[in-house]
C-alpha cells in the first residue's frame, strides 16, 4: 500500500473529527443549560426564563444542526475510507454506533423539532420535558460514541476468529464498561459542559459590556458559572482518572505524553517542562517535579512505570511471538477445517499478539520474511510522536485548571457579590470564549495521535486499516471536505453573530409587561441573590 | 455467554437480513417525504411564503427521519461488517455526494429563513431542491448497481479491493438499467413528498403537488415495469452453490454460480409475488387518491407501493446482498457476511428495546404536529418557524 494513501486518509479523518468536534461540545453543555433555564420558568413562572430559554435555545439550534451534519459523515467514513477496519472489527465496534442511533440519537432528533415547534402545541411541562429529552439524547449519544473510542484504546472483550479473519466480540459486558470508555465519557461531557458555560458566560459578558439585556446575562452568568465550576472540576478529576487507567491499558502513550525514555525508579518525577527528543530519546532542559508522575500514573509510592525503551523493546518481543501466530494463520487460511488441533492451539496461544506482526506488512508483503532490521524498524514504529503529545497534553491540562479559577471566580462574584462584575473580568470573560475549543481539539489529538501507530491499540496497524481507494478518490473528497466545511463554518459564525447581535428578541412585549407589573418588587429583589443557585438541581 | 444460543445463528441471519429491509423502508417512508418535499419545492413554491409552507411541512420532522439513514449506515456497521466495509468504499465517491447532500440538507432547513433576503433564501432553495432530488435519485442508482453486481473481490485476508480508475468506475455507476432504478426511486419519492403536501399544506401549494405526484406515480409504476422486463430478459442473475447456514462469516468459503436469472426466485418462492403486487397497487390507488384529493388515504397508499417496491428487490435477491462480477465468489450473502452469532444476538435484544419505544415517541410527536401548515401560520410566527 502507498503511504501516501494512508496519509491521506488519516488527514481527512483529523479533518472531518475535529471539524465534529467543534459542534458537539456545544451542543452537549448548552442542550442541559437551556434544559435548566426553563425547569426555572417551569418552577418560576417568571418569563425573564421563558426568554432566556429562547435565546439560548436559538443558539443552540444553529450550532445543533451543523453537529448532526458533519456527525452523518462520522458515521459513514468508517466505511468510506476505513473499509479493512470495518471489516477487522465491525463485529465489536459496530454495535455501540448502532445503539447510539437508537438509544440516544433517535431520542434526540425526534424531540429536538418539538422544542423549536412545539412552543404553542406544548403545555409548559411538556415542553420542559421535551427540553431534557433532548440533552439527555445528547446525552447518551456521547456515551456510545465513546465506548466505540474507548474500545479502540483499550481492545477488551474480544478475540480474534481465524474462520472469518476478523476481530469477534467474547462479551458485551466486558465492551460495554471497559474502564477507558467510563472515565473518557464523563471527561468529554464534561468538557462539553464546560465549553457552553464560558460559551454562555463570554456572551452575556458582552451584554454586560454593553449595557444591554442585562436581566438576561445577570441570570445566565449565575446558571452558566455554578455549572461551569462542577464541570471543570469533573473535567480535571476525570482527567486524572483517564491518565491512572493509561498506566495499566496504555503504557506507551502515557510515556510519550510524559517524554519518558528510561524507566524511572519509583515513585517517577513528572516532567512539567522540557524540549523532547525524538531521534536521541532524551528530554533536553528538563523541568522535573519529583514523585508527582508517579502518584499521578499508579497511585503508589512503589509502582514503576515503564519508560520508552523498555516498552519498545517490549514490543519487539511481542512481534516475535506475533509472528508465531501469523504463521498458525496462514496454516489454517490454507487447510480451513482439516487444520491439525495443534495448529489452532498454537495460533490461540499467541493470538493476543498477532495485531504487532502485522505492524511489518508495511514492509514486507509476508511478515515471516521480515529481516531482523525490519522488526527493529516495526518496534520503533509504535512509539507515537513524543514533542507534539508532549506539549498538547501540557496545553490542554493548563487550560483545564484556568477553567476551574475562571469559574469559580464567577460562581463568587454571582453569589456573594450581588452579580456586580468589575469591567475587565468581563472583557476577560469574552476573551476567553475560543479557548474551551481549543483545549477539546487538544484533548481528542492526544487521545487519537498518542495511539499511532494502531487504529486500534495492539490489534490493528493504521497502515493496514484503509481502504484501497485512489489517491485522486483522496484528493477529491479531501478537497470538497475542505472548501464545504469551511463554507459551512462561515456561515455559522456569521449567523451565531447576527443572533447575538440581535439579543432575546422574543417575547420582549410580554417580558416587558410582566416587568412593569412587578417593577417594585423587582428593583427590590435585583441583584437577587435567590436566582443565583442552579434551582433545577 | 450461552444466553445468544437460544436463537440459531442462521434464524438471526434472517431476522437481520429483515430488519435491514426495515431500516431502509422505514427511511425511505419517512425521509423519503422529506426529499420529495425538497425535490418538489421550485416547482410547487413560487414565492417566498408558498416555499416556507412547503418547507414547514416537514420543518419539525425531519431531523428525526433523518436518523433512519444514519441508523441504517449504523445496523449494518453493527449486523453486516462486510457489506458495510465493500460497499461505502466501493461507492466511494458516490456516497460523497450523498453524504454532502445530506449535510447540506439540514442546514439549508435551518439556515434558510434567518436571514431576510432573496439570494441567501433562493440559494438555500436550490440547495434544499438539490438535498432532496440528488440522494433521492442516487439511491436508486445504488440499488440498480447491486442488482447487476458490482466489480469488487476480497483478498485472501477478505481485505476489498476495487480495480480501475476512479473516474471510471464513477461514471461506471450510471449504467442504463442503474438510471432507470434511479428514475423509479426519484419519481416514487416525488409521488411520496407530494402525498404528504396533499396532506399536509393547502391551497395552491398542495394543488400543484398533486398534479405533479399524479405524473410522478405513473412514471415510478411505468419504470418499475420496465425494469421488472428489463430483468427478466437482458440481467444474469446469480446463484449459490451449497447452502451452509450456519457456517463462519467469510464470504470466500461459498461457491457463487453466475447465470440464470434473478426472477427464478418467483418460481422457487411464489409468495414473494405479493411485494410487486403491493408496489403497483400501492401506486395505483395513491395516484387515484391524488386525483380524488382524498389527503390520509394517499399518504398510506403511497407508503404501501414503496413498501412493495423496495422489499420486492430484497426478496428477488435473497440470499445475496451484494453480488460481486468480477469475483462471483467474493459475493457477500445472508450466510456469509453477517457479524458473529453473539453480536447479532446482542443487537436483537437492544432493537426490540428501542424499535417499539422510537416508533412510540415518533408516533407521539406527529400526533402533537397533527394539522395543516398555512400561509397565515408562516407569516405570524415568521420569526420562530423555517
């Protein structure tokens, strides 16, 4: 196979992901927040809610729509473009997609018209309830998709069948709650949820910065920041479990995030700053801080975590014990049903490593004729680019823990400093709405380029995983990906903006009306301190 | 696990074989309307509050029709590994402009009203037209090209391979007999969608739907006949060799005899007669209603001829599911290209879960949603609707 082919193929999955990944986190933290502002409406009766639930929820759909378009190109490129991985593992990683679709993403299509048509055919508990179908959709949604991930990085529950050359399912259960998938599902949503509440709290700033609307930030500043501040700290704690679950089911990305060649005596210092090497293997000026690595990677004082080096040339032996299986494979691809017992025996003692014989197929058409140059080379392979996930990882964590203080400074000020803002929070406040982007896209490149070379760890080579298209079939499709979602993403932001912009223009009258009536007691009451907890908890 | 024993390997085949049909029907039954709508919409919208009509007919449904099709992309990820691996890469560029129309589709719903102005609207009217007309009408391309065979194989590792230039093998799709199912899908869609304006909007609007769907409805019955004669005289069908049930998913270990021809299976299976019956009674007594201008009746009707139609081609094939030219033996069939006995089992038990609670909720929703779109509706509440 032409490198260049797979090459391509990987730059288009990057693409067509990361370009998902704008929409969902969105959609997954602002889907709950527009659920609480009207179970406040619904409680309150108050129709500054009613407002708020509007506004936000016309965000919302804008930014919705475009996360259901490029997630149908999600759930086709497998095909398209990764059709021997489809076939290798479709019979594991199929079945969570599927059960996405009619678990969660049927529940939240369905309803989420409802909510933007149902207003006068609803009464108002009903509408509120089809609000929460929606993010709990959503939702769930997540939760599939990353078990599917999940499985990638840590392969449980599955055994290769040489009948049917291919990856089969031994338990559902096993798939279902691998370790990985639980602790990457609650650091996703959360990291949705933290991405819509600086989404929620940069804009209102904005109002507040311009005098404007300023009932409607007040109070979503107070929503946004006290679910902000929960969700960056789940993001963070979470976080911390996926690296202590990487310990033990992904060693080697844990090491190359942490740009450890040599494997340190227990407990191992955490390297906070440094240039990594990849060519020489060391770390040049390198900032250490002692134990924290290993406190963080085992939780113990006494536990070793095993360094590049080592872990290479424990790949090395794992090619060679592959390489046992691949020759079992053959002998039964060729004999079928007539295989001697003791072939198959011998293939199933050695099956778990068949996946690092496979890493020679990028040279050698039959991996038994690899020269021991070639194994060399193979074992170097699955060591994954150390300076980029080096710094992402650094990038990402640093940006997680500013989450924590923007929030809570917020969370302060709503509470205990009746809603009143200083000026340059605010513009700070605006400032900040890209960086939980940012620090998402950053997340799922370290999870995703960290287990190069495998689409799927120990099991598969990415090399092997694509489909045998054309480069110009590459070409093409990459190019009208491009220039569609740029084209696309445009014209989102454009309308985000001019609805912005625009401000809560709905039931403004009826807003207004009831604001008169109650005039008295609101001046009284405003800043209200009452308005300031997550009431729908 | 034992618990997946309780049902043969060879029975959840089957019933996997019928919930893809499902799938695909169920698709084309309620996103089939919805790219019938958008195919329909220059030609019975002219001005900007007709189109809006049209457009807000479907404005609330079809995010979730919409997840038929992804759901079906996922059920035979899940259920079919192989047909799911040869045939998106197969159709590779086909299924680009699938994919782009469907992207497109969404936001051309949700974008097009938000701004006040004629370009950015008639833009996203054509892209709404194009959304619906240009899937609407592949699908049936695709379905054409899997009754003929489609020029793949399966190495020896069952990796698939798809020799020829990309142009040509694009282009190779529109053969004559594959257009003429793209003819017969796009026009039995167009007859659906204007079923649903009959029912769904009034006035001028649903007066032209009409008078469009009654064409289309011929055309889709005249097409569907002439496929039917095109298959009985001018396609070699195919044919398995012995018949292992319950054997390992590799599609290389069955014989594949090439000859003969597909409508054999009337002769072996007389019953299955009744989906061709269904298709062009279906059809008939839709384009009768759409005459009379009875609204329910039409919709269902319309709904029954698609039903014939499509289960019709499933049935004419079975076992196969994707038939191979250039390697009759790399062909995928029920047998041979499904997930393991376990998965099939596990994703059983979850569909019979969800399917009924899913047709509940839908159900439900169009309930609330029951009642005609009006020009009045539209201008009122111009600022929340499509």
């Amino acid at each position: 196979m032409e490198i260049g082919l797979v090459e391509l193929s990987r730059m288009q999955f990057a693409l067509t992901a990361m370009y998902h990944f704008l929409f969902v986190p969105l959609t997954l933290g602002l889907s709950i927040l527009v659920a609480i502002m009207e179970t406040v409406y619904v409680m309150t009766n108050r129709p500054i809610w009613r407002q708020m639930t509007k506004f936000w929820g016309t965000l919302f759909g804008i930014n919705f729509v475009l996360g259901v378009a490029t997630g149908i190109t999600m759930e086709f490129q497998f095909g398209m473009n990764w059709s021997y991985y489809s076939h290798y593992v479709g019979d594991i990683f199929g079945a969570p997609l599927a059960i996405e679709g009619l678990m969660a993403f049927f529940l939240e299509a369905t309803f989420v018209g409802l909510f933007f048509f149902g207003w006068d055919k609803l009464s108002k508990v009903q509408h509120m309830m089809v609000a929460w179908l929606v993010a709990i959709g959503s939702n769930f949604s997540a939760l599939w998709i990353l078990i599917a991930n999940g499985w990638m990085q840590n392969p449980v529950g599955a055994e290769f069948n040489p009948d049917t050359m291919r990856m089969e399912m031994t338990s559902f259960f096993e798939v279902l709650f691998n370790e990985v998938a639980q602790a990457k599902f609650v650091h996703t949503v959360s990291a949705g949820y933290v991405t819509a509440s600086v989404f929620v709290l940069g804009v209102s700033a904005l109002y507040l910065i311009q005098n404007k609307h300023k009932d409607l930030a007040r109070r979503s500043i107070a929503v946004a920041s006290a679910f902000g501040l929960a969700a960056a700290l789940s993001v963070v704690v979470l976080g911390d479990e996926s690296g202590y679950s990487a310990s033990h089911t992904q060693k080697m990305k844990l090491a190359a995030i942490e740009a450890m060649w040599e494997t340190h005596e227990a407990p191992a210092p955490f390297t906070a700053i440094g240039f990594p090497d990849q060519d020489a293997r060391e770390t040049h000026y390198a900032v250490e801080i002692p134990w924290a690595m290993g406190l963080i990677g085992t939780r113990s004082l006494t536990q070793e975590i095993p360094g590049i080096n080592d872990l290479v040339a424990e790949s090395e032996e794992k090619i060679r014990d592959g390489l046992i299986a691949y020759d079992a494979l053959m002998i039964i691809r060729e004999q079928r049903e007539a295989t001697p017992q003791i072939v198959r025996e011998t293939f199933e003692a050695h099956s778990d490593n068949l996946g690092y014989a496979l890493l020679l197929k990028q040279y050698v058409d039959d991996p038994r004729n690899a020269t021991e140059a070639q194994i060399k080379m193979a074992a170097d392979d699955t060591v994954p680019g150390v300076a980029p996930l080096f710094w992402a990882f650094r990038l990402m964590v640093v940006l997680g823990f500013s989450f924590i203080a923007v929030m809570a400074y917020f969370f302060y000020r709503a509470s205990f400093r009746n809603m009143q803002f200083p000026r340059w929070s605010l513009y700070a406040a605006v400032a900040i709405i890209p960086t939980p982007w940012i620090a998402a896209e950053l997340g799922w490149f370290v999870a995703e380029f960290g287990r190069q070379p495998w689409t799927v760890d120990g099991v598969l080579p990415t090399a092997l995983s694509a489909s045998h298209l054309s480069i110009a079939d590459l070409l093409i499709t990459l190019a009208g990906f491009l220039i569609f979602y740029s084209v696309l993403f445009v014209i989102e932001v454009s309308l985000m903006v001019k609805y912005i912009r625009k401000g809560p223009f709905q039931d403004v009258d009826e807003t207004n009306a009831w604001l008169e009536r109650h005039e008295a007691r609101l001046r009284s009451e405003t800043p209200a301190p009452t308005l300031t907890a997550t009431p729908a908890e | 696990m034992i618990l997946f024993e309780l049902i043969d390997y060879d029975i959840l085949r089957v019933i996997w074989w019928a919930l893809l049909g499902v799938l695909l029907i169920g698709f084309a039954l309620t996103d089939g309307f919805d790219m019938g709508v958008g195919a329909l919409l220059p030609f019975v919208a002219k001005t900007d509050v007709e189109r809006r009509v049209a457009i807000n007919t479907v404005g609330p449904v079809w995010e979730g029709n919409q997840v038929w099709f992804i759901l079906g992309g996922g059920a035979i990820f899940a259920a079919w590994p192989p047909l799911y691996a040869v045939s998106f890469s197969g159709f590779y560029l086909a299924m680009f402009v699938v994919l782009a129309a469907f992207i497109v589709r969404p936001v051309a719903f949700k974008y097009r009203s938000k701004r006040d102005d004629a370009t950015w609207r008639t833009r996203w009217d054509w892209a709404l037209f194009a959304g619906g007309a240009v899937p609407a009408l592949l699908f049936g391309v695709a379905v054409g090209n899997v009754l003929l065979g489609v020029p793949f194989y399966l190495t020896e590792d069952l990796m698939p391979m798809y020799p020829g230039n990309f142009a040509i093998k694009f282009i190779g799709l529109l053969r004559p007999f594959a257009l003429l199912a793209g003819v017969v899908s796009l026009s039995m869609l167009l007859m659906h969608g204007a079923a649903w304006l009959s029912l769904k909007a009034e006035g001028i609007v649903a007066e032209r739907a009409r008078a469009i769907g009654i064409k289309a409805g011929i055309v889709a019955a005249g097409g569907y006949a002439l496929a039917g004669l095109w298959m009985a005289v001018g396609i070699d069908g195919f044919a398995l060799g012995e018949v292992v049930a319950n054997g390992p998913s590799n599609p290389l270990y069955s014989e594949v005899i090439r000859g003969g021809s597909w409508l054999s299976a009337y002769a072996d299976r007389p019953w299955i007669a009744i989906a061709p019956i269904m298709g062009f009674a279906g059809i008939a007594l839709a384009v009768l209603g759409l005459k009379a201008g009875r609204e329910v009746s039409t919709l269902l009707w319309s709904k029954m001829g698609i039903l014939g139609i499509i289960s019709s081609v499933g049935l004419t094939m079975f076992p196969f599911i994707l038939p191979s030219t250039l390697d009759p033996k790399s062909s995928l069939t029920v047998w041979d290209a499904s997930s393991s006995h376990q998965t099939l089992f596990i994703m059983l038990v979850v569909t019979a879960i969800f399917m009924p609670l899913i047709l509940m909720y839908t159900a439900w929703v169009y309930k609330v949603l029951w009642g005609k779109v009006t020009e009045a509706q539209v201008t009122e509440n111009a600022d929340t609707v499509y």
